[in-house]
C-alpha cells in the first residue's frame, strides 16, 4: 500500500494491526493506543471499552506474520 500521506500510513497501519492480531472490525474501531503494548507484542481488549464478542475481556497476541508487518504498525 501507497504511504505517502499521514492518511495512507493510518491506513496501512490499520491493515498491520488486523493481520497482526486478527480482532475483529468492531474491536478494532472500538480499541485505543493504551490497549496496545508492543513490547510484549500483544493487546489487551477489556471489555469495558473494547466492543469484543460476547463483552469477553482476553489478551490477544500479535501472530507471527514477520517482522516486517509489525515494523508497519510500530511506526
């Protein structure tokens, strides 16, 4: 994807998180940065703020699609 734009790096960004942890859309719309702890590569999706299914509280880890997708993300 084109990442010339702030825009166009949301983007690819979003697509990284959604490989990386494969949460669902409405997770992922619902979730904020302090769910995200990228050293320990995964996300914690409490309930309470996350729209999750079945209003479950877990921690999701990041697979391990390369290092690539994540540097995607991180940056």
């Amino acid at each position: 994807m084109p990442s010339n734009s702030e825009i166009e790096q949301r983007d690819r960004a979003l697509v990284a998180f959604t490989l990386l942890t494969g949460a669902r859309d409405s997770a992922i719309t619902s979730m904020k940065l302090k769910h995200v702890d990228l050293a320990a590569k995964c996300v914690d999706q409490d309930a309470r703020e996350v729209n999750t299914k079945f209003s479950k509280t877990f921690t999701t880890f990041f697979f391990p699609v390369g290092e690539e997708i994540h540097k995607i993300f991180a940056d």
